[in-house]
C-alpha cells in the first residue's frame, strides 16, 4: 500500500470504530463525505484491500501513443541533434505540428540518451536589481565571441543590445571583432531604428573604458565615450558581469537558440546571418519580452545639429607646429591655406577619421585643406586580447622566396668543396 493508501486505512477504521465522525474523516482526507462513505464501504466489505487503488498495474488512459513516441525521437535524432528539450519541444510543435509535454520528451530524449540531465548546480545569490520603469531608460550592450557558425564558417563576435524595462533585445549584429568601429555601426543602426536611450550599460572592455593605470584619474575619455557625450547618452560601466546579467543571461540563450537556427537554415557568413537576424529578434522578443511598468518610450530623436556621420568618428586634437604641420597615426600632415602663416602657429585643431580611413582637420569650425607630408614606418600595434585573433587574420603576409638549390657542379659549391672531390667531378684522376 502507498502512503496515501496507508493513511485512508487508519481513518477508516476510526470511523468504523467510532472514533472519528465522516465529516471529520472528509476534512483529514480532503475528501467529500459521500467518498468517505463509499470508502467506508468498500473496508467493510474487502477490508484494507478495498482501500487500494483499481488503476494500479494498469495502463494509463493518458499514455502516449507508441507511434508518436516514435516519430517524435526520431525528429529529434536526425534534424534536431544537440537541442535541449524546450528548444526541440518548441520546435516539434511548430514545425511539425506534433504535441506532447516537455517532460514527456526530457524523459525520452534521457531514455534514448539523446540528451544527458546535467546536475544541478549549487545557487549563487546575487543582489536583484529591478528592472527600469520605461523602455529606452537602459540598455544593456555586450559582444559574445562564439562559434555561431559551428564549423561551417570562422568565428566571430555577436553585438546584443537588450533593453532593461522589456527585456526585448534591440540590435543584434555579427562582426568579426568588438572594436571601436563595429560598435560605432551598432549604436548609428539602432538610433536610426529606436532613438536615442538615456544610457547604455556595458561591460569594462577598453571600449567602453580606459583602463590603464596611469590615465585613471577620470579624466581620459574612450572615442565611444566621446561619442555618447556628443550625443547626450551616458554610459555607465557595470563592476560585475552579474551587474549586466541580463544581457549575459541573452548571451547564454543566443549561444543554444541561434546557433542552431543558423544550422537549421544552413546559414554560415556573416551576410546571410545579418539578414535574418531582424525574423529571428522578433520571434525571440514574441517568446521572452515583458511588458515594462511606464508604457512611455524614453528614447529621443536625433537634434538638427547631431550628424552621426561626423559623430561617430575617430577623433583627435592637434596643436599646429611652426611650420603649420601635424602627426596623426603615424602620417604627418601639411596644413595649405591661404591666410599668413604665423597666424595660425601653435593653434589648435580637430583631426577626425572616418571608417574609411579618410582624414579631415577642422578649426574653429571650419574644413582646412591639407596634403600628406611623410608617413612614418609603422610601430608594433597595441590590440585587446579580443581583437588579437582578427588582427593576425586580417595582416597581409609576404611570399617567402627560397633561393633555388645549387647543383653540384656550380661554381660556389665548388669552392666549398676539398680538391679532391672537385677532381673526380672534373673526372682527374
């Protein structure tokens, strides 16, 4: 007898003794007076035998059918290998329109080793953060390096952009290293979409951050930095990847859900990958996505004098030498212009590059004209150690040329030679 059975038998024979009243029996066994009384019945006539369940040993009236049983493992061991249970239960409903509970596929995925349970970790409590009221107050920006493409095509990074009211994500994008340049195209894609937020919140990447020790006074600035500054979007810094852990909890989510839907598409560039991103946020922010407690839209328009295309530059000041000439990335540059020279000695200039490497120079305001003097050999490059793989892979290498092997006979192995080897080539003896 189970428990539950056990503990019917004891109020039974209460209530057949007297003991105990049906109505107080129904209240212990949460049951109805008129089953306390069929159950006191059946004791009376079958004694505890009566008490035990008639179902039991029995084939269940909601079993599965062995046919879909079937059909549903091997969907998931030919077109769905690796998948978790959610992501191939999801995935059996809408593409196959085959229905059974989670748990019934977790359990035959286990069976057929399909999928192995893994143990459950031990809790790490974190402090929570409530999420912000409005959408467009914060979101959250992170790079994931990843094998998006498995083995069909090189690694890469994925810029997530996850707003912290909703929860939806914003911007994704794949590049091919986090630098400076690719989140520039990441935050212009996203003003031209949503607006501009009050704040992104990102991790410490020197980015986002200056991190040497000796320019930690506060007052050097990234070029991203700046950037936000011109554009009137503060960026804060999280202390602690669980800080930003909602977008690192999207990163994990991404790394299972959109690698295998690149490989269910046989999506393997970086192209075609950005293509279908916009189909696959929107299914994604369908599934996650909350509704924030302030229904207002906190992003702003961009003003008539913000012009990303001169904002979100690499941009550097400058103080003119005697001879009206600068140095930026290792180029020296002549200033022409048609006013006296000496007025514009020592003065002080902008010098902005664009992703296309073109320079331009400004003072107060104005465009200055400028030929290249000399160009300086290039020093050893300082790179992140995320940006080092990409580095190598994008460096021009030159051919190796051998000299060709010198035969035997030639005029410098022979002077190399004892005399005695030159005379039996010579054929003296």
């Amino acid at each position: 007898m189970s428990v539950k059975e056990v503990s019917r038998l004891q109020v039974m024979e209460a209530v057949s003794s007297r003991r105990m009243k049906q109505c107080e029996a129904g209240r212990v066994l949460c049951l109805t007076t008129r089953q306390v009384r069929r159950l006191q019945v059946l004791y009376l006539e079958q004694g505890a035998a009566g008490l035990i369940s008639r179902r039991r040993g029995k084939r269940s009236n909601n079993r599965l059918d062995d046919a879909l049983k079937e059909k549903a493992v091997t969907l998931v061991a030919n077109r769905y290998v690796g998948f978790g249970p959610t992501l191939a239960h999801e995935k059996l409903a809408l593409e196959h329109d085959l229905h059974l509970s989670l748990e019934s596929l977790r359990q035959l995925m286990i069976d057929k080793e399909l999928w192995k349970a893994r143990s459950a970790r031990k809790p790490v409590v974190h402090q929570m953060r409530e999420r912000r009221a409005a959408k467009g107050e914060l979101v959250q920006i992170d790079g994931s390096p990843h094998a998006w493409f498995e083995d069909r095509g090189p690694r890469c990074t994925l810029l997530v952009f996850i707003d912290d009211a909703t929860g939806d994500v914003q911007h994704l994008r794949f590049v091919s290293v986090e630098d400076t340049w690719s989140y520039f195209e990441a935050v212009e894609s996203y003003i031209h979409r949503h607006g501009k937020p009050l704040a992104f919140y990102s991790d410490k990447h020197s980015v986002f951050k200056v991190n040497a020790r000796e320019t930690q006074n506060g007052e050097a600035i990234t070029q991203f930095g700046r950037a936000l500054q011109e554009l009137d979007i503060q960026l804060i810094c999280a202390n602690s990847p669980q800080a930003k852990g909602r977008v690192e909890r999207m990163n994990q989510t991404l790394q299972d859900r959109l690698v295998k839907e690149l490989r269910l598409q046989g999506i393997s560039t970086m192209e075609n990958a950005n293509a279908m991103l916009p189909t696959f946020i929107k299914s994604l922010n369908a599934k996650f996505g909350v509704a924030p407690r302030n229904p207002r839209d906190a992003h702003r328009p961009l003003g008539h004098k913000e012009k990303l295309e001169s904002i979100l530059t690499l941009q550097a000041s400058r103080v003119l030498s005697k001879n009206l000439t600068l140095q930026f990335d290792n180029t020296v540059y002549q200033i022409k212009t048609p006013r006296p020279t000496y007025a514009m000695r020592r003065a002080h200039v902008r010098v902005s590059q664009d992703r296309k490497g073109e320079v331009t120079i400004h003072y107060k305001g104005k465009q200055l004209q400028y030929e290249i003097h000399h160009r300086q050999t290039a020093q050893a490059k300082i790179v992140t150690p995320k940006e080092i793989n990409a580095t190598l892979d994008n460096t021009p290498r030159k051919a190796i040329s051998r000299s060709p092997s010198l035969k035997s006979d030639h005029p410098w192995r022979k002077n190399m030679m004892p005399v005695k080897k030159q005379q039996q080539l010579q054929g003296v003896r």
